[in-house]
C-alpha cells in the first residue's frame, strides 16, 4: 500500500471514528464553562449534529452526488455521520469566536468571516484525505475527467465548505442572546431547526453547480478501495 494512502487512511480512523465521541463530550463542557450556558453549549452540538444526518443523508442516499465506504456504515453514508460534523463544526467555531462575550457587528462578522475559512480549509482536508483513502467518493466533473483527490475536492471544497461554516456560525451568532437567557425544549428545537435550514441554503450553489452529477451512486459502480 503506497505511504500516502496508508497516511490518509491513519487520519480518516483518527478524526471520523477514535475522536468524535470523546471531542463531543470536551467541546459541550468546554462552551458551557466559556458561556456559563448548557443550552448554548448544546446547541452548537445539537446544529452541527442534525445537519451533519440530514444533509449528507440527503446527498448521499436521496441525490448520489458522493458516497462513503467503510465500517458502521448505512447505505451510502455512516451510523455516525452526524459526530463527524459536530464536534468539528464547535471546535472550529470555539477557537474563532474570542475571549469576548456578546458580539458586536464587528466582532460577529470576524467569526463569520474567521470561522468560513477555517472550515473550508480543514474540511477540505478532510475530504482529500477521504478520497486519496478510498473512503469518498465524489461524483463531479474533475471526477469524471480522472483528477488527483485535490483537484476533484476543490471543485467545490473551500468555497462550499467555507459556506457551511459561516452559516453555522451565523445560526450560533442569532441564537446564543437567546439561549443565554433560558429558553424550553420546543423553542431549542426551533432554533436548531432555523440553523439547519440556514446550512442547507448553503449548500444551494453546490447543488445548482452539480446537478448532472445527481443519481450519479446509482449509476456508477462502486469502485474498489486502494490497497
């Protein structure tokens, strides 16, 4: 197995399977101490974990514009999907938010702006080594054309990417005053709600982009893994 492949293989185990259950639990205690606010904590586990079922559900098993292969996995994505997004989603968020409390325009725009980058260049990452592993496979027109992991996953990687991450941040920014102050389980499930349609919207342009590439997992063979 060539070293590169078997270094893409080492990093996919390590974020996608051993990290996230122990990082869900480090990043819900780390925002509660920062915030001084359970709700908000879990909230910006709660957005990152319903998005990361619904959306990649939707695009795998409904629209076949990617697939996943692998361990613990249901149709063309993972048991886990969603612990694959939400921690991520809150660390990232976590480490460009600041040492301030209540943002100001200023301020919300910078972690918008901050958080957008960060995740469209670890996200990216990501997605490279899942393809140079043979655990993603991305249905676009560099796929088609046969080019190296980097050019397929930045068709759409940094930019797309950076769009979830700044409509997680901004769905956070708009619900932290709220869940600061107290709110019940019916208004929680609503701002979740909110956030993950604010995701979804963008992931619009990368849909509009790809739309000849839908239904893509059912007409294409799965491939062999690399060994």
């Amino acid at each position: 197995m060539d070293a590169e492949i078997r270094r893409a293989r080492a990093f996919i185990w390590l974020v996608d399977y051993l990290l996230p259950l122990p990082l869900t639990a480090v990043m819900y205690l780390a925002w509660a101490a920062r915030t001084g606010s359970a709700a908000f904590a879990a909230y910006t586990l709660a957005l990152g974990l319903t998005f990361g079922y619904l959306v990649p559900g939707i695009g795998t098993n409904l629209l076949g514009l990617w697939r996943f292969s692998g361990p613990l996995r249901v149709g063309n994505y993972f048991l886990h999907h969603g612990f694959m997004y939400a921690p991520w989603l809150s660390l990232t968020l976590f480490v460009t938010w600041g040492e301030w409390g209540a943002p100001g325009p200023v301020q919300a725009a910078t972690v918008v702006a901050t958080t957008a980058l960060a995740q469209g260049l670890v996200s990216s990452l990501h997605d490279i080594a899942g393809v140079q592993a043979g655990v993603i496979e991305i249905f676009n027109a560099r796929a088609e054309a046969g080019r190296c992991p980097e050019a397929v996953v930045l068709a759409y990687g940094h930019v797309g990417f950076g769009l979830f991450g700044a409509a997680y941040a901004g769905a956070c920014l708009l619900a932290r005053a709220e869940l600061v102050a107290g709110t019940g389980p019916g208004r929680f499930a609503l701002l979740v709600g909110q956030g993950v349609m604010l995701m979804g919207l963008a992931g619009v342009p990368y849909l509009i982009k790809e739309r000849r590439f839908i239904g893509a997992a059912r007409r294409i063979p799965r491939r062999t893994p690399p060994e």
